[in-house]
C-alpha cells in the first residue's frame, strides 16, 4: 500500500468515526511546502460543511480518533481546516528498505483487474506515418504499459484506417505501375512520393481518375483481384508501420492491427440496430442520429451520419461497430481512445449514442484521451524544413544522428559501436519523452535542442542520471546482493530521498487513472533531483562502512526505480553514456 492510499484510508475511516458518512474523501495529497508537513487532507473542509460544522472543530474531532502514531510524528490542523501529516523518519526508514526487498517496488497488482481496450497509434495506410501520429503512438503504449504492470488485462487495437476513396486513386496508381514495372513494393517503399505521384494523375488525368473511381466501387463490392491489389498495397504499408514501430520501442505488432475494414460486413447491421430502436432519421437523403445533447444554443442539432445518401458508410458507423464489436466480444470495462483533441465532439458523440443505443453497457467507461498538435517554432503545426509533413522515421533517423554526433564530441574514447548505440537510445528516448513529459492535453513545440539537453526535464538529463548512479554503485565494489536492509535517514536529503523513492507507486496509479504519462516524467525528473542533492550531500564511496552501506541501498533503490519509470514509458536505459 502506498503512503497516500494508507494516509487516505486512515484519515477516512477517522472521519467516519467523528460523524462523516461512510466513504467521504479524505482527499490526501503530497505537501507542496515543507512547512506543510509531507502530506496534506483537504477532504475535512467538503464534509465539515454538508455536516454543518465550523471545519477546524471537525478536524479537531477527526485526530481525536485519528490512529497514526506508527507512521506520523506529527498531525496538525492548518488554515481553514486543512490536516498536515509529518511522517516519521524511523517508518520512512523500514518502508523504504522493505521495497528495495521487492521487485514491484511495492507496486501491488490491482485486485480487481479490468479488461481495457486501448485505442491507439490507429494511423491511415494510405500515407505514410508523420509526426502527427507520435503522440497517439507513444502516449498510448506507455499508458497500455502502466496498465498491464498493475494487472490489467489489456487489448491493444490498432484502429488503422485501410478503407475509403484514397485507396482508389492508389489502386488505380499501382494498377498504372503494373503495366510497366513488375518490382511494386520498390516503389511503394516511400509511400509518401507514391501518394504524391498518385494524386497527381488523379488531380491531372480524367481517365485515371475515372478507374480510380471505378476502382473504389470494385473494391467495395469485392472484386477479388481488386482486393487482392489493396491486400498488397495494406500489407507494404502495415510493414512500414511497424518499422516505424520498432525504431521507436513500441509494443504494438500485427495481431493488434484490427483495421477500419474488418467492421465492413458489420456496417449495415449497426445502422438497422438503429433504426429499430426509432433512433435514425432521414435528412436529405442521409440517415442520421439527432440528440439533444449535441443541440448548440439556438437549438440546431448537428446530427451523427452514420449512413450517406448512395449508401456509402462513414468513419462513424465503423466507430459505432467498433464499440459493438468491444462490447460484445472483447468484453471490456473501461475504453481509452487515444485521438487527436480535434476528434473530441466526433467521441462524445459516439460514446453517447453507443450507450443510447446499448452497444456499451452502462457501467462500461468510455474515455477520450486527446492530445494536443505538434507544433513547429513558427506557431503552425509542425513541417519539414521544406514545408512537407514530417515523415516520423525521418525524423527518428535524424534524432538518432543529431545523438550520436552529441555523444560522440563528448565520448572520444568510446567504440563507433557503443557510440552508435547510445546515439539510437538517445536519440528514441529525446523524442518519446519530449513528447510524454508534456501535459497531453496542450499543444507542444518541437524543438531539437531542447529535447536533446542534457539539462532541464529531458530524456537525456534522465539517461545521464541514471548511468550516474549506476556507475556509483558500481564504484562502490561492494556486493551489492549482500547488503544489509537497514537504512538509516539522518540527513535532511537522505529522509527527502527515502519519501521520494516510496511515491513511485503514486506516480503509476496516476498515470493509469489520468492517462497521462507526463505525471510519471515529472516524478522521475524530481526523484533525479533529489538524488543529486543527496549525493551533494551524503556521500555514498568515502563514508564509513554502515552509512555507505545506507547510503548505497538508497542508490541501487533510485537506479532500480529510475529504471522501472522509463521502461513503463517505453524508454531503454544505459549504463554508461
Ligand atoms: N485513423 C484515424 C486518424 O488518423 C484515427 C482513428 C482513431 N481511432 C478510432 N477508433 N476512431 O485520424
């Protein structure tokens, strides 16, 4: 048990005592100040209130029947009618060497797993994957990380888009490049030109772009050699992906790939779900689902298409099906969609009327995670320096170059080997955690220097202090496996070091709640703060043999820490750099 949900049970269960229903929040934080004591319930002032009480009298009544004096020294009534909790060093001290016993640094799996179906990365094949899909993509494996490590069953799906017009003018591209080239996945190998060139003919050639429509047509009523095109055309793109994939140390494969396409035989049956239940309404020849909920202020509806005049399907019936498809086979508790912040009425919408129309049980969550754009140091989404959109493997081949060039002026010493592959570790992490360590939710500027760093809340701030400590233990040339479990906390820092180490656990419940990894980035960055300022300060190498021996089991505890919060973030870590 972590101190917050310990604190918060004891405090609670105090309160229950003193008069409050049962279950009212103790709502235990981390102290921002020191003066503040470690720990900080701000959940009396809420419930002194619906108790029509003054809040301090009621704090008074709560550590009147408040049990804490194994783990607390100090309890004391605050402003208004906050309770600062001051822990006690000697608990701190025992807790701390009883982790380091434990390989889930006291990480407990939850006991009641959930099924969760996680959406992400879900790019569209017909390009190739740009800058654009970084943050669904990392965001969401991390996240997918986090959830497993607590014991959750956890179903990737990788919602690519492989259907839709475009695929016609690409069929029709390939078709074209057939007749006079037998090597097509040569050419397919930048998808990117391939698109380009495609969408040239079609824009420039009435011919072509008439096959291409007629393709399209083929394509849906399912034309064998016409799939058997686009199969091709999917699959070389799909492997793209998964290079891309692999570069950046991200779980995902093949069998997590559940395309836009597979809900294709499922389309019409959603939209006659709807109808039974007297949901759908024509509108210019359209069938759409209008709700209350999404009327603006003057009463106008903006409706749910889920079926276009012609009969063509959209991106919303395929999402509905989709949550039926969850529902009814995967049978998952809990949804996170990790999509793009600008998709977020499309999601309430949908979630809404999948309830409305029982595709979801009413006890299922349906969670949007958005994120917010890639921005260049102009303001406007991020580009290439020529304009184009930034293909994410070059980007990643040049954040592994920019590295290796930056590790190697500093390394002179070291093998082009070693060199190479720090400049690859380096150069991943800079990129994932400039992303991570940026609240989801905002808008984030790119920029090369600062994410490459090694100053500042930065992968390799990070990489470099976790080599630091590992070095130290190392130099220690103590058997690290024997060391006594008795830690003493005497200095200031070392006590400071000791509470930081037991918040890891918080910083996991955090990001598994929040869906949001920058909580764990800003615990990692703090704990290599605070464990600088402890090695300024205690030294570990010169100290006599009992306090090294302390003073060493707090470093292996950070360096094994460290270690578990970058893996959950999908970053490798080195022990020299
Ligand atoms: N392919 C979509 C896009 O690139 C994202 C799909 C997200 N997932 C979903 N279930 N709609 O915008």
């Amino acid at each position: 048990m972590n101190i917050q949900t310990l604190l918060n049970a004891r405090i609670q269960q105090a309160m229950v005592v003193a008069g409050a229903p049962e279950n009212s929040p103790a709502i235990v934080r981390q102290s921002a100040k020191v003066q503040f004591g470690d720990y900080q319930a701000n959940g009396i002032m809420g419930v002194a209130k619906k108790l029509k009480m003054n809040p301090r009298e009621f704090a008074q009544v709560v550590l009147d029947n408040l049990d804490i004096t194994d783990v607390a020294d100090k309890v004391e009534i605050a402003g208004p009618g906050f309770i600062n909790i001051f822990l006690k060093s000697e608990w701190i001290a025992v807790e701390v060497a009883r982790v380091l016993q434990n390989a889930r640094l006291d990480v407990q799996e939850v006991s009641q797993p959930q099924t969760i179906v996680v959406d992400y990365s879900s790019p569209n094949l017909a390009k190739e994957m740009h800058v654009g899909h970084l943050r669904s993509t990392v965001i969401g494996d991390s996240v997918v990380r986090t959830l497993e490590f607590l014991g959750h069953h956890v179903i990737r799906q990788n919602h690519v888009g492989d259907w839709g017009t475009q695929f016609g003018m690409l069929l029709a591209y390939m078709e074209r490049l057939r007749q006079t080239n037998d090597e097509i996945s040569m050419v397919l190998s930048d998808l990117e030109v391939f698109y380009r060139d495609a969408k040239k003919c079609f824009d420039e050639d009435a011919d072509f772009a008439t096959r291409a429509r007629e393709l399209v047509v083929a394509l849906q009523s399912g034309d064998e050699q016409c799939l058997a095109l686009w199969d091709e055309f999917i699959d070389i793109s799909l492997t793209h992906c998964e290079e891309t994939y692999k570069m950046l140390g991200v779980s995902l494969k093949r069998e997590h790939v559940m395309p836009e396409s597979a809900y294709n035989d499922d389309l019409a049956s959603v939209v006659a779900e709807l109808d039974e239940q007297g949901l759908l309404k024509e509108s210019e020849g359209a069938k759409c689902v209008f709700m209350e909920e999404f009327a603006n202020k003057d009463g106008e509806i903006t409706p749910v298409i889920v079926q276009k005049t012609g009969g063509g399907f959209l991106y919303s019936t395929t999402d509905l099906a989709a949550l039926r498809f969850r529902q009814h086979t995967l049978g998952f508790d809990r949804g996170l969609y990790f999509v793009d912040a600008r998709q977020s009425f499309h999601f309430q919408q949908i979630f809404t009327l999948g309830r409305k129309a029982g595709f979801v049980k009413p006890e299922t969550s349906l969670e949007h995670m958005p994120f917010g754009t890639v921005m260049g140091s102009d303001g406007k989404p991020f580009k290439t320096r020529s304009g184009g959109v930034a293909k994410l493997s070059a980007l990643l081949e040049e954040a592994q170059e920019r590295a290796y060039s930056l590790v190697a002026s500093k390394n002179p010493d070291m093998t082009e080997d070693e060199l190479r592959n720090i400049g690859r570790v380096v150069g991943i992490a800079s990129v994932k955690y400039a992303d991570l360590s940026k609240n989801r939710t905002s808008d984030y500027v790119f920029n090369w220097d600062q994410m490459l760093s090694f100053e500042g809340n930065t992968a390799p701030y990070l990489l470099y202090a976790y080599s630091r400590v590992a070095s130290i233990i190392k130099r220690s040339e103590m058997d690290v496996t024997s060391l006594a479990g008795d830690i003493a906390l005497v200095a200031d820092q070392e006590r400071a070091l000791a509470i930081k180490l037991l918040q890891f656990s918080e910083a996991v419940d955090q990001v598994a709640t929040d869906g949001m990894p920058h909580f764990m980035c800003a615990y990692l960055y703090d704990l290599a703060g605070v464990f600088m300022t402890f090695y300024e300060a205690c030294p570990i190498l010169t100290a006599e043999l009992e306090v090294k021996s302390s003073r060493l089991l707090l470093a292996i505890n950070t360096a094994t820490t460290l270690r578990k919060g970058l893996d959950l973030l999908g970053i490798e870590t080195l022990e020299r750099m």
